[in-house]
C-alpha cells in the first residue's frame, strides 16, 4: 500500500510525476536509453532543461532579466555563493534569522562580508517571525528565509524596503504566487516541493552579477552557468527532468496560484483539527503557521509513542518531528493530496477518542 509520505525532505512528489520518471528511467522518448544513460549535450536532453527553464519562468512569472539556473551543491552551496557573488570586502548585507538555515546561511556569508542580523526569533525556539526591525538603506541585500521546515513558520508580509532580497525557499517555492521583482537572488534545493534531491533552483538578477573585486573559482560565478545554460559542467540530468515533470504538474494542476488555494485548505484542516482537539497544540505563532510544516505537539508527551503508531497504522509515514523542537511535523507540500491531511486529521480525532 502506498503510504502517506510526511517527510520534510526529500519529500513526496506527485504520483502521476513518478509514474512518468519510472518509465523514463527504462526508456527515455523513441532513444532507446533510460534517462539515466543520455548525453547532457543531447538535444532531448537538451530540451528538458530548455522546457524546465520555461516553465519556471512562466509559473513564476520571470522575466529575461533574470537568469534561471540549475545547479548542484544543494541549497546549502548557496549559503556562499549567494554572498562571494554579491559581496565585497566591506559590503554589509543583512540576515533575518529565523530558524536552523537561517543561521548556517549567516555563518557561510560572515565569510565574504560585513553581515547584521537585523532581527532573531532565536528567543523562542524560532516560533515567530519578526517584524518591525529596521533595514539600513546601504545593504547589499536582505537575507530571508521564507519557510522554515523544522520550526514551521513562514513568511507571508515581506519587508517594505527599498533593499533587494536574497531568498531561500526550498520549501515554500511554487507553493503560492511571487512578485519576482523584490528579489536579486532566490535559491531552493528541488526536494521538498519541485523534485528528487540532487539539483538547486537559482533565479538569479543578471545585472547584479560581475560587481566584486575578488576573484572567484568559475564554478562559484553565477555568470559562469548562465553562460553555458546550466551545462558548465555535466548537470544532474534526473533531477532536473524530474523538476521538468513536476512543473508541467502544476502548470496542469493551475499554477501556483491554483496551488495556494489547496495549500490554504490542507493547512487549514490541520491546523483546525490542533486547535480543536484538547490533546494536541501548535508550537509556531497562529499568524506564522507554515502552509508547507506543520509543527505540533501532544499536551502529554507520554502519548507520544502511542500516537506514532497509530500514524503508522493509517498508512501515515514521517510524522515525527525534528529533534530540536519534538513533538510532530506533518509536511504538506504541493504534492500532498487533502485527503492525505484528512486522514492524519482522523488519527488525531481517534486518538483523542481513547485516550480522554
């Protein structure tokens, strides 16, 4: 029985999407080779990533001025890249730090520049968002990271500033609409809402790129893959046709537009059922509430392992949550059906059943 996959990442895909990756992985088009064996100067492979680049841009609606990259290294590379490329010695750039990325991201960028921490919601547990901090006009960019996969918050009311964003959102990206133009970099590892592991989203603004004095490895220039269309070197083929799968999916599906709306209607579900139910409560602020992690914890923490296995019962996989907050995380990103939610929200109400 397929189960329900609650993973944070890698994550679930849409089912239709794996189906279609399966077949490729024996035999790819009329080739008469499995995906995994082509040639990435092939022109069908070629093609892939022309058709993926287009869709990004037109589900997120990204114009020529920026370049759309896929590269490798994880979103974690970007944590460097994003500074070496926009920062010279003395440049100030500001970080909001709202959770475990958030702060490796800082650690990586104190590297190649002056970095502020312009807010923190370190102070509790990373369970809120900031606001009302103040954004020097002399930064380079403001650092944001738009959801938070372990703590479950997310960030709905981007800062009014004049200053350019750099954006990591591996796991909110295609999630709802973006107004692209507030941002000079935006970086998502493919495994929690685009694709498999192994390949990193980058939309980057082309004329902030060639601005520092240092002299960078080519591999590290953003310059460098807009130059060869993502194909410096030998790109990460699966992956990638993967992330061309799933979004002819959302483009299929309605777009990310059409995305949102079901996201809202899962979220809801399940944050409805947290609060309702006299066993269960959340652990982000209400007006934070990740769409994409939903992060809760039972009142009686001895349940715990009783909860688990009933989850498991139901078919429900993933389900426990990341070590530095506990309790739960459910994690409903694009691809999870509302049934899937619906029945972890059955679970939650059986068990309060028995065990009040």
């Amino acid at each position: 029985m397929k189960k329900i996959n609650f993973y944070a990442g890698p994550a679930i895909l849409a089912q239709e999407v794996i189906e279609e990756a399966s077949k490729s992985a024996l035999s790819f088009g009329d080739m008469g080779l499995s995906i995994l064996e082509i040639s990435h100067r092939s022109k069908e492979f070629v093609s892939v990533l022309e058709e993926a680049e287009a869709l990004v841009r037109e589900l997120l609606n990204v114009s020529d001025e920026y370049g759309v990259l896929f590269l490798s290294g994880g979103a974690s590379s970007q944590f460097y890249m994003t500074a070496m490329n926009l920062l010279n010695e003395g440049d100030k750039a500001g970080y909001l730090d709202t959770g475990a990325w958030s702060s490796k991201a800082i650690k990586e960028a104190k590297l190649f520049g002056e970095i502020e921490v312009v807010a923190s919601s370190k102070d509790k547990n990373y369970n809120y968002i900031p606001t009302g901090y103040d954004i020097p006009s002399d930064y380079k960019y403001l650092h944001l990271t738009s959801n938070n996969t372990i703590f479950g918050t997310e960030i709905f009311n981007w800062p009014e500033t004049d200053v350019p964003f750099v954006a990591d959102m591996s796991s909110d990206i295609f999630s709802r609409p973006l107004d692209i133009s507030k941002f000079s970099i935006i970086y998502a590892g493919a495994q929690k809402n685009l694709g498999p592991s192994g390949v990193t989203l980058v939309i980057v603004k082309k004329d902030i790129l060639n601005k520092v004095e240092k002299a960078l490895p080519t591999m590290l220039k953003y310059q460098t893959h807009i130059d060869k269309d993502s194909s410096f070197n030998t790109p990460p083929v699966y992956p990638i046709y993967v992330s061309m799968l799933t979004l002819r999916w959302i483009k299929k599906n309605g777009g990310v537009a059409a995305m949102e709306k079901k996201n809202i209607e899962k979220s809801d579900l399940l944050y409805n059922e947290i609060d309702r139910n006299s066993l269960f409560e959340g652990t982000a602020a209400k007006e934070d509430r990740s769409r994409m992690n939903v992060c809760f914890l039972l009142k009686d923490e001895a349940l715990e392992a009783e909860f688990l296995k009933d989850c498991a019962a139901a078919g429900c996989v993933g389900v426990k949550g990341h070590r530095s907050v506990g309790g739960f995380r459910a994690s409903i990103y694009n691809a999870m059906p509302k049934a899937g939610v619906q029945t972890l929200v059955d679970v939650m109400k059986k068990f309060e059943e028995k065990n009040t």
